[in-house]
C-alpha cells in the first residue's frame, strides 16, 4: 500500500485548510449527524422504526467535506447508509426522521423508509438499498448534467463492499467514455457488512480501480474534514471543467454495526475503541476550534441547539400519522 | 434526571429477548456508548451501548432473564450525585412508545383501492377513433417512424443501445436517426447492459425521456435489476416525488431457429411488476401508435416486438397525430351475439 500511503501524505499535508468559519459549519453539519442517528438508533430501539437502519456514526466527515464544495444543482445519489447524505444535503431532520418512523409527513410519505428517501429540491437522487445500483444511476444522473449542457457535477457515494460490483465497473467505463461529470466516492469503511476488504477485494487499493479507464483517483483521511475538503475541491473542479469522472476513496470507520441487528463480531472492541480515542472526525475539529480560541461555551451552544433541532424531529416523528392504508396504491402509476 | 434504559429492539422482527449479561454494575459511571448489558435477540447476541453519560443508579432487570419485551424498563441512569428512584419512571424522556407499535394498529379490513385505479381498469369501450387515410408500411418502419416523429417532436428524448447508431441499428429499426439527430441523441452504448441501463433510469429520474433499445430483450435480463427495482419502483418508494419516463424496447419472443437463450418471452415476467406499463404490438399501426405513447408515458413502459414481424407489412395511418391510448383494448371486429 505504498502508493496509497503515498498518498494520504499529499492530502494531509499540502492541502489548504479551512478557514475558522468553516470549521464551526464543519463541526456543526457533523454533529447534527452524529446526534440525529444516535436518536434514530434510540428511536429503533423503543420499536418506533421498524425494517432496516444503517448508522453514519463515525463517518462524518466524509459528506460534510464534499457538501462544502458542491453548489446548487449538483446532484447526490448514494447507498442504504443515507441518512448523513440527506442531512447534509440540507433535507430537514423532521422529514428525514417522519420517514425512518414510516409516517405520512416523511420524505417519501411514510413508504421508502430508511433506505429509500429522495428529495427532488435538494437533487437528492436516493438512498438505494441495492449495493452497486447507485453507482449506474449516478453516472445517469451526470450524463443528465451533461446533456443538458449544465456545469453540474453529480456525487456517487458508494461502499468498499459496492467496488467489485460488475455495474461499477461497466459505470466506471462508460463514465470514462463519455466524460461524464460524475465524482464517485468510495466510503472505505474497511467492512463490507462483516466481510473486511481484505477478504472481499484482491484490490487493496481501492483508490486505483478506476485507472484502466484514466479515473484519476487519491486516496484520503475520511477522518478528517479539511483533508476531504480539499481532495473534494479538487476532484469536483476536475468533473466541472468537463474532464470527466474522478474517484476518491475515503478510509473512514462506522462505529455501530453494519446495521442495527449486527452484533459487529468480525472486529475487535478495541479496534473500534481506538478509532474512536485517536481518529474521531468530531473530536478532532473541537480540538482545531478551541486551539483556535473559540470557547466551550459557544461549541456548548451548538451542541445545545442541535439537541433541540434533534429532539424536535423525534418529537415531530412520533406525533406525525402513518400514511393512510390506502396509500398503498397510490403512486404505483403515474396518469398518462 | 433519571432515565429509564429500555429494553431495545434490536432486528426488525425482535418483539422480546433476553438479557444475557450486565457489563456495567450499579454505581459504575457511564460514558456514551459504553457498553451496558448484553442482550441475546432472535438473531444474535448484542451489546447495547449507552446513549447517555450517567451513572447506572439501578439494574431492574438481573441478567438471566428470559422472554423481556421490548421498551421494557431494565435499568435506570442517573445523574452524579442524584438520588436513585426505586422503580423506573412513568414518563421517558421520549413520548411513550407503546400505541405507536405497528403491531398495536391492526388494519380492520382490507384497504380499498382508490376510486380512479378501478375506473381506469374499467374503461368503457368508446368507439375508435378514425385517424383516416392509411398506408401499408412494415412494423420496422412503423417503430421507425414513431421514435423519429418523437425525437423531433420533444428535445428530452433520446436513443441509446448497442449497434443503433453509426451501424444503424442491429434490426435497422434506428436506420437513419443517427444523421438526422446527432451523436448527442443517437447513442451507440458498449456490449455492458446492466451499466447503460442503469444510466439511462438515473438520466430518466431527472426528467430526460430515454429510449432503451435491447439488441434483443434477452438481454434486458442483464438489466432487469434496473428496470424493476430503479425504474419501476422509485415512483411508489419515493411518495411520489421522482417518475421514471423512460421506454425499454427490442425483439421479444420466439425468433426463427435461434435457440432457447434467444426466444424467451418476457410478457408475464414484466407484466407481473407493479410500476411498469407493458405494450406487445402486433401490427405496424399497434408499433406505431403504441411506442409513441410509450414514449410520451411518464411511467417506464416496456415496449415487446416481434423479429419475425419486423419485415410484415400493415395499413398505418399517415396522420402525423396518429397515437393509440396504452391500455385500451381495441375492438378488431364483433362477434355474433
């Protein structure tokens, strides 16, 4: 992994940083993240959401550094673990936690649920529960941008268990061919569910596997949001000026199990207690804002806005009906 | 403030479980996602993690107990220094969970169909319109024709697949459109359908009007994941709010001497999929009137040809309007009573 370490260097050390304004967003965007699925995760406990839910605790970073350098238009589009996507899309947390409890006044009106929510006005293209489908529809999504002739770039989110998917590679291709303005990003969590990438991938350089078709690639601290940031902004301007895809791959870690009912037995307790001492996104930019003068008390008063903002959509969720039973043969077909 | 620690869920189908072991003891000091207690589901044996900083004031529950429902109180947490209640509070800090458990909401009776699915299903027959003056033209030139007359007629839509552009089409049904409407709209894909499915669903989700041309719709099996899941599905799973316009076409059906992997049909397959139209034309004025519909449908519509029909010829009206409505049987003659 040489090459790959290679490349974390260049990304930690030469890369421009924020600016303290932006740290405070920074911190702020991933708290309400952290918050907001620690809730969900209390909320499906107590039976309140029921099915499948996949927690973006610990992989923070990740989405609030590429949203930082994206603009209005630029469409999104990602896997079953959504819900950190969404929020930083700019989807309110009432909408998006009406729908984890499958209630009328949710995104999808009660019948998507966790992995299934869209957002027509924030262009968030889903939450799609088939590992590697999000990838062939992000490349549409970017041949859309193109063809209507836009700068617009679109972001496809997937996972280190999504690369060796065929379609991926038949997307890589095509995005390739047709210079499509498409940023692919592989959230390298090291687990694909309970399968380590060790096991699953005889690439170990994710980061690479687009190069037979000239993907330019890098490798990033997903840990650590001005890292992110800056390879983003770099990427995203690549996909802008029309030269086609990029790839980045994020090595970021999810603290909970792949979903709630995974016990999480593949890794050891204290792999995920050392990430969380040493590499935790959060942590890290409190550390940058108080080294840089900002105050407990005003990092308190975020922290105590956010639990009133997730508080709120908890409260919002459980107060909100379940869709009519009717509802179920509703938006099937659309009239002619 | 004391907090109740419940009994939590943990797999979608877990109603009650067992509380297997406590890692923490009372007294012990509490940090978020420590781990508690242990907790065997139907499934697995699971840690549940503190979701609060605190300290375990009180263990109601004792390890070793079986059959626990869920959001039963186990444990209380406290506040340092605050004195530890003996039984766990009435109110939780969230809203009592109880009346909103699905299982407690029986639906009564069968939910009924909305009024307009039922009359769409019952259409009146109404008699045919007649579109006038006819030509004989083969159902090759009538599919022709109709993405011709589309392509022209709204900037959105679009052909790709493979062979349908510079080689003019693998059956000569896009013979033409490559010079007519550029490489920007005549789209030759690479031998990878599973990709270019999935890119034309995701440019459809966006409001464009993608033709999916199949060299023959055996291959759409390659894609059938996009069509059903991507295209057919996003309407109902995302309330509404993302239609998927698009049209998969190609040669469906039995072919001449061409083996069983070439001559499957997909009419029931497709037809069985909640959120797809589907139109098996027959004649050159069914291809044509019919994949024009398809095209203007906002819903994905699979369109099934016949090769072996391809080269027939049939009376097409010349109307430039000329479209049939999908879903509306046409009356071919009457029958004695």
């Amino acid at each position: 992994m040489t090459a790959g370490q290679k490349n974390v260097a260049r990304v930690g050390g030469n890369g421009p940083s924020l600016t303290r304004e932006q740290f405070i967003d920074a911190f702020h965007e991933m708290l309400l993240i952290r918050r907001f699925e620690e809730k969900a995760g209390q909320l499906y406990g107590m039976g309140l959401i029921g099915g499948f839910c996949h927690l973006y605790i610990g992989q923070e970073a990740v989405v609030v550094g590429i949203q930082m350098t994206l603009k209005d238009g630029d469409k999104l589009i990602t896997s079953y673990r959504d819900h950190g996507q969404m929020l930083a899309a700019g989807m309110t947390p009432r909408g998006v936690m009406a729908e984890l409890t499958g209630r009328a006044t949710g995104y999808s009106r009660g019948k998507g649920g966790s992995m299934h929510m869209f957002s027509r006005e924030k262009n968030f293209y889903g939450g799609h529960g088939i590992v590697g489908a999000q990838v062939a529809l992000g490349i549409g999504l970017a041949f859309a941008n193109k063809y209507r002739g836009t700068d617009e770039v679109s972001v496809a989110y997937f996972g280190d268990g999504a690369v060796n998917q065929g379609q991926v590679y038949e997307s890589f291709n095509l995005a390739a061919l047709h210079k499509l303005p498409c940023l692919f990003v592989i959230e390298n969590n090291l687990y694909g569910m309970g399968t380590s990438v060790e096991r699953a991938s005889a690439s170990h350089e994710l980061w690479r596997n687009g190069e037979p078709w000239g993907i330019p690639g890098r490798r990033v601290d997903g840990m650590d949001v001005a890292a992110v940031h800056e390879a983003a902004a770099e990427a995203v301007a690549h996909c802008r000026a029309g030269k086609g895809p990029y790839l980045l791959e994020m090595m970021t870690y999810r603290y909970r199990g792949h979903s709630m009912s995974d016990p999480a037995k593949y890794r050891k307790r204290e792999e995920v207690d050392e990430v969380r001492k040493t590499r935790d996104p959060i942590e890290h930019v409190r550390r940058i804002l108080m080294d840089a003068g900002v105050s407990e008390d005003d990092l308190r008063k975020i922290e105590d806005d956010i639990k009133a903002t997730v508080n709120d959509s908890a409260e919002f969720a459980q107060t909100s009906p379940e869709p009519d039973p009717a509802e179920l043969y509703t938006d099937v077909l659309l009239e002619a | 403030m004391a907090t109740d620690i419940l009994m939590p869920a943990l797999s979608p189908t877990m109603t009650e479980g067992a509380l297997a072991r406590w890692v923490k003891a009372e007294g012990d000091a509490v940090s978020i996602g420590d781990v508690l207690a242990e907790i065997e589901t139907d499934k697995a044996t699971m840690e549940v993690e503190a979701v609060e900083s605190g300290v375990l004031g009180r263990i109601l529950v004792p390890e070793g107990t079986q059959d626990i429902a869920v959001n039963t109180p186990i444990a209380i947490l406290v506040a340092e220094g605050e004195a530890v209640p003996d039984a766990a509070s009435a109110s939780t800090t969230t809203s009592e969970p109880k009346s909103e458990l699905p299982t407690q909401t029986p639906v009564e009776q069968p939910p009924s169909a909305p009024a307009h699915v039922a009359s769409t299903l019952l259409n009146a027959p109404e008699p045919e319109k007649d579109w006038g003056p006819t030509t004989e033209i083969t159902v090759r030139e009538a599919l022709h024709d109709a993405m011709q007359a589309e392509l022209r007629r709204d900037p959105d839509v679009f052909l790709i697949g493979e062979e349908v552009a510079e080689y003019q089409g693998a059956y000569k049904i896009s013979q033409g459109l490559l010079a007519e409407f550029g490489d920007k709209r005549v789209i030759d894909m690479p031998i990878t359908e599973h990709g270019f499915t999935g890119m034309a669903v995701g440019a459809a989700l966006t409001g464009l009007k993608p033709i999916v041309e199949f060299m023959t719709m055996n291959f759409s099996m390659q894609a059938i994941d996009h069509i059903i899941n991507s295209a057919a599905k996003t309407l109902y799973m995302s309330g509404g709010q993302m239609g998927c316009p698009i049209v998969f076409r190609g040669p469906n059906g039995a072919a001449a001497r061409v083996g069983a992997q070439h001559s499957q049909c997909y009419g029931s397959w497709y037809a069985h999929v909640p959120g797809l139209k589907v139109v098996a034309p027959w004649s050159s004025a069914d291809a044509k009137g019919l994949l024009r519909a398809a095209i203007r449908d906002p819903n994905p519509v699979v369109v099934l040809e016949n090769e072996i029909l391809y080269g027939r010829k049939f009376p097409c009206p010349v109307d430039e309007d000329f479209i049939l409505p999908i879903g509306k049987a046409r009356l071919s003659g009457k029958g004695a009573m």
